[in-house]
C-alpha cells in the first residue's frame, strides 16, 4: 500500500514579497523638527532672550539715569566684573561674603534634604498599615506653595508668639524670647525653612528610585546574613547612584538660586547671616539701581553654576563607569 503523499503534486515554492518602500518626502525629514519647534520657541522667549538681555546689560553703565533708555546707556566693557570682583572694595568684600553663606546654605540644605528624604524612603519601603497616609502627609510642604511655607515658618519663628520659642521655652532649653529672624539666628532659620520645603522632593525621588530594586536582591543578602545597614550600604547605594546625581545637582541648583525663601522670611531688610546670592544681587540692581553691576554678578553666577554643574556631571559619571 503506498502513501498517498508519493501521489500528491508538488506545490510550487513561493517567495514572500519584500514590503513596499516608503516613499521619501521632505515632510517625513522635517516632521520631528517641526514638532520640536513650538517647545523651542517657547524656551527662546522664556529662558534665553531674557539671558541674552542680562549679557547685554552686564557690559553696560545702566544706572537710574539711563531706565528711560536703556539701550543708549554708556558701554562700560568688563568694567561691572572687574567692580564686582575687586575684593579689595566693599563691593567685591560683600559679594564674597554672600557667595560664602550661599554656599554654607546649599550644603547644608541639600545634605539635610537628602538625608530625611532617604530616612522617609527607606522607611515606607516596607508595607504596613498607614504607610500611605505617611506618604501623604510627608508630601504635603512640597504641595504647598513657597510663599505659604515660608510665611508658616515666618509665624512659628515669631519672637513673641512663635510655637518654636514656645516650645523651647517649655522645655527649658531656651529662655522663649530668641531672636530667629535677627542676627547670626537667621541663617539657621533660613536653612530649615528651606529644608523643610525641599525634603519631600528628595524624598519622592528616591522612593521611586528604591521601588525600582529588585526584592530579590535584599532577599538574597538576609539568607547570606547581612544585616539592615549592611543592605543599605552594598545594595541600595550603589543602585540609587544614576537617580542621586541627578537629584544632588537639581537640589543645589535649587537651593543656589533660592530667593523666595528669604525675601519672604525676611522682607527687605534680610541679615548679613542670611543675605544669598540671589538677595544680594536683587539689592544691586533694584535698590541701589545699578542694573549693569547686577547683571553683572548675576552673569558671574550663571558661569559659576555652569562650571559646576560640568565639573559634578564628569566626576559622577567617571566615577558609575569605574564602578
């Protein structure tokens, strides 16, 4: 008896059609530029026109005298830089003594956010009842607008009615009437209201970046025995470093760059203790009216920040690749 597949007819080898090719168009090459193109524009006249102005402006005499017609003010070169850094006059003296307690601010406020940010992150990592009510409330000064937290800690730092003397004062580690908003205090009272403001944001990024490890990971390094610190410092460390550089330079451009929070806890008259960079260069161009001088220090601010910000990215990615 013989198969019936010796007597089938053999069926013709086809070979698939290759798909048709698109046809190339000038439209198809400029469709991603002409999508990009709004947002483009729209950082032009937001960021970098109002740049390019202060650039001009920073080689000018523009003084009181010449608002009306600012484009007309006398061309004064490099003369405003020179001013500004002349650390022998009283100019340059105070610009260093604001760079100097703008940079204390900023690490100390970028170092305190992270370290309560990892506290909370690491704390919420683990499920138990009420955790999303904590996360919740831990949210809640980020939520705020600026000018509401601060006017807060602008209440409790009050010397008379303020619940921070109130309270010291009950325990009896002060005597109720410190001065918070004067003097050397005010630094200190700057720094935690900042704080207070930028916790939650470090907190927020690194519990997403935590949820991100793998649960088998801290599985395997308990059955081998190491212990909670242990885990923190070999696994979650190293695998929060791509999500902490880039955390790390938001915050300290951040808080180089605060002006609301002392303008607000402090009005007009902030302290020497607490007069930022930012502050400093406002009183140079709005208060003694020297536009140039200000757009000046504040042009020196953009290439000091630029040079950082350079010099942090290519010493942090050096650093993953050696890793």
């Amino acid at each position: 008896m013989t198969s019936t597949a010796a007597h089938s007819p053999a069926r013709p080898v086809t070979t698939p059609e290759p798909p048709p090719r698109r046809k190339w168009s000038p439209s198809r090459r400029l469709l991603p530029y002409l999508l990009v193109a709004p947002a483009l524009c729209f950082e032009l006249l937001v960021h970098l026109l109002p740049m390019l102005g202060g650039l001009y402006m920073s080689v000018l005499e523009l003084t009181q005298f010449y608002l009306r017609d600012w484009l007309n003010a006398p061309f004064a070169g490099v003369s405003n830089f020179s001013f500004a850094l002349d650390f022998n006059s009283a100019v340059g003296v105070t610009l260093l003594r604001s760079f100097a307690v703008t940079a204390g601010f900023s690490i100390l406020t970028v170092g305190l956010s992270w370290l309560l940010g990892v506290f909370a992150a690491t704390l919420l990592q683990r499920s138990f009842r009420g955790r999303a009510v904590l996360r919740t409330l831990f949210l809640v000064p980020y939520a705020l607008p600026v000018y509401t937290a601060a006017m807060i800690w602008k209440f409790l730092l009050d010397q008379d009615d303020g619940m921070v003397n109130a309270t010291l004062g009950g325990l009896g580690l002060t005597g109720g009437q410190t001065f918070w908003l004067l003097g050397d205090n005010a630094f200190l009272a700057t720094v935690a209201t900042a704080t207070w403001r930028l916790w939650p944001f470090a907190f927020l990024v690194l519990m997403a970046g935590m949820q991100s490890i793998p649960h088998d990971v801290y599985e395997s390094a308990t059955v081998d025995g190491a212990g909670l610190w242990q885990q923190f410092r070999s696994i979650t460390l190293p695998m929060l470093r791509p999500v902490n550089q880039v955390l790390v330079l938001v915050l300290f451009l951040w808080t180089f760059n605060d002006f609301n929070v002392p303008y607000i806890l402090f009005d007009k008259s902030v302290p020497n203790a607490a007069n930022l960079l930012s502050i400093h260069i406002y009183n140079n161009s709005f208060i003694t009216w020297n536009f140039g001088l200000g757009s000046a220090m504040s042009t020196l601010l953009l290439l000091f920040l630029l040079v950082v910000t350079a010099g942090y990215l290519a010493f942090t990615s050096r650093r993953m690749k050696d890793a």
